[in-house]
C-alpha cells in the first residue's frame, strides 16, 4: 500500500510508479554488484568518472561496491511513500523515532530518480539513512514536547524532502538551504529543491 502520494503524472498510478522505480533500483544494485558498468550506465543519471576511465577501473569497482554496501539493508516493503511527477521520483519509507538519553532522532531512507524522455526511471541518488535529531535538555521534557520537536525537525509542507527547518533558516546553528517552504521547485526550472543536488551538473 502507498501510504503517501503527491503530484501525477498522465493516467500513472502511484502504485506503478512505485514498483517502476523499484525495479529499477534492484537492477541497478545488481548491475553495481556484478561491475556492469554498461548496466549500471543505463540505468543511472550520471556514471562516475571513474567509471569512464579504463585506466581507474579499480576506483570505479570500490564504487560499485560501496553502492552495494549502503544499499544492503533497504527492503522493498519499507519504501511505502513516492512523490512524482513528470521529471523525478522520489521513494522513501517512513521516518522512524531512534532515542537515547541523550538524542532524539527520526530516521528515514530516500531513492532519487530523474525521469528519461520516455518517463523511465534512473537512478539519480540515495540517502540510505537521513537522520534529524536534536539533544535533549531541560526544556525538552516529557514524551510529547520530545515527540514534538522532532515533528518539528521533519514537517516538510512542500514535500520536497528538505524540511521546513532548513528552508527557513530559522536555526542559525543549522545548515540551511534558504529555499522556500511553501514552493516545491523554489528556482522553478522543473526540478524539486530536493533533487536540485542530483540534477545541477
């Protein structure tokens, strides 16, 4: 079941474009695993330069193999949520709470993927394990202020995979993107702010 959708595409269902891109992802995890580099080339955006170069063939298999590595532990069933539209997709699961005494933290995963011009997904990046914590201090107390503020660390209002706090720039001490909140696709050349990363070069 897709538990969150946004934006369509023609006739597409969210389904199909969730089991699309899956399938896709897999094909492009074994490619890496088997160093195909003709494969992986096909079914990603952008090849390494390693991998364009005979002469760094080793560079590009450690590459390969650390795609494998990170990717290891994703599974199908936990990436319920895809964001699309005619350009990109965007899988990821949901964000999960990982406490300790001393940090609150939400974890999630997201797999990227640019659109060809026959709407088939690549691969254009992966966040295996996106993590928003804050520490715990004594005006964080009690389970609903902690399960609050870390709501407040990932409300992202225009579903562009960058949180509010980080549009914004409202936490000088953060990173911050200075992207607005309320628009999708701030600099409107078609490409949401989240995969503005995997696009710009």
């Amino acid at each position: 079941m897709v538990a969150t959708v946004f934006g369509s595409f023609g006739q597409e269902s969210a389904k199909n474009v969730r089991i699309q891109a899956w399938g896709v992802f897999e094909n492009y995890l074994l490619a890496n695993q088997n160093h195909d580099v003709g494969a992986v080339s096909s079914l990603t955006r952008k090849l390494s330069d390693a991998c364009l170069n005979p002469e760094t063939e080793s560079e590009c298999f450690a590459r390969m193999d650390y795609v494998v590595e990170v990717a290891k532990d994703l599974k199908e069933e936990n990436f319920t949520n895809v964001w699309f539209d005619e350009k990109q997709i965007i899988l990821f699961s949901d964000f999960k709470p990982d406490n300790d005494d001393v940090v609150s933290r939400y974890k999630g995963s997201y797999i990227f993927f640019i659109r060809d011009g026959n709407g088939n997904p690549q691969v254009a990046g992966l966040d295996p394990e996106r993590v928003w914590s804050f520490k715990d201090n004594s005006e964080s107390s009690g389970v609903l202020d902690v399960e609050e503020q870390l709501q407040n660390i990932i409300d992202d209002r225009d579903s562009d995979t960058i949180p509010d706090v980080y549009e914004t720039c409202i936490n000088p001490e953060e990173e911050c993107d200075g992207t607005n909140p309320d628009k999708r696709d701030t600099d409107g050349d078609g490409w949401w702010d989240g995969m503005e990363e995997f696009v710009i070069n």
